[in-house]
C-alpha cells in the first residue's frame, strides 16, 4: 500500500461514520480508531522505508462563516484548508522562525507549513498569491482534513 492509497483511506474514513477500521495486507498493517480528538492512526510495517517530504497544495474555501468555542464570529476572506488530517506545524523546527505570520504577503508556491502525518512531513503550499489575514490553528495542534488553518485575502 502506498502513501497516495493511505491517505485516501484515512480521507475516506474520516468522512465516514465507522469508529474503527483495520486493513491488513501482507506485513502491513493500518488501523483507525476515532477518538475524543479525531482520528486516531496506527501503521506498522515490516520493513522501515524512509519517504521523501511531499508538497501538498492545500484546498481554498470561500466560506465566511467560522465557529468557535465560545461564539460564533464572522471572518472576511478567504480560507486555505488542510488537504489531510495530520499534525499542524507553523516551522521547519521548533528552533526556526514561522514559514507565515499574520500580515505576510505570499506568492504562489511559498509554503504556509507542514502537516505530518504518520511520520511523513508535507509541505502546504500557497495555490494563489495573498495575504494571511489570521493563523486558525496552533502550532502542534492536530487539523482534520478540509479543516480551515488559514484566513487570507487574494491578491
């Protein structure tokens, strides 16, 4: 099984109702379980293959509506969701400067950040020249697929 075949497998599961899943082909191994956060991913394999760093083009919503905890607010903009479930990364490292911050202007193919998943980090690159109006997700929070991480406004 292939990354492209898992990640279309954890999309699918997450659209879904099922609370758990398991598939097992060959040595590999994949099972989801929804939790109280998400989904919650385990894969084992036999042997450990090293995966090269992908880059993702995030998908764009033109919805003006967000919910919060606490109230309902409305947002002016555009939103760049998160094209898979993953874990939200706003650096290279914990040690190095956010790749955006609030008020940046970005042209089209600049990374927004990284979302790992299962090990693998893939870079969310920018479909379209803007300014980050607003970062919904904090670093080292966990996003769902077609989640909204980012307001911005196209330029």
């Amino acid at each position: 099984m292939d990354f492209k075949d898992i990640k279309e497998l954890i999309r699918v599961f997450d659209k879904s109702e099922l609370n758990k899943l398991k598939v097992k082909e060959g040595e590999f191994e994949i099972s989801m379980q929804r939790g109280f956060e998400g989904v919650v991913t385990t894969v084992s394999a036999a042997p450990a293959v090293a995966a090269p760093v992908a880059a993702i083009s995030a998908p764009v919503a033109t919805t003006s509506v967000v919910s919060t905890d606490t109230a309902t607010t409305t947002k002016s903009g555009d939103f760049i969701n998160s094209p898979m479930v993953g874990t939200f990364y706003s650096s290279p490292s914990p040690e190095s400067p956010a790749f955006v911050n609030v008020g940046d202007t970005i042209k089209k193919g600049q990374t927004l950040c990284i979302l790992e998943a299962m090990k693998i980090m893939n870079e969310v690159e920018a479909e379209f020249n803007c300014k980050i109006l607003e970062i919904l997700v904090k670093d080292g929070s966990p996003v769902e697929y077609d989640m909204p991480i980012f307001v911005v406004e196209k330029l």
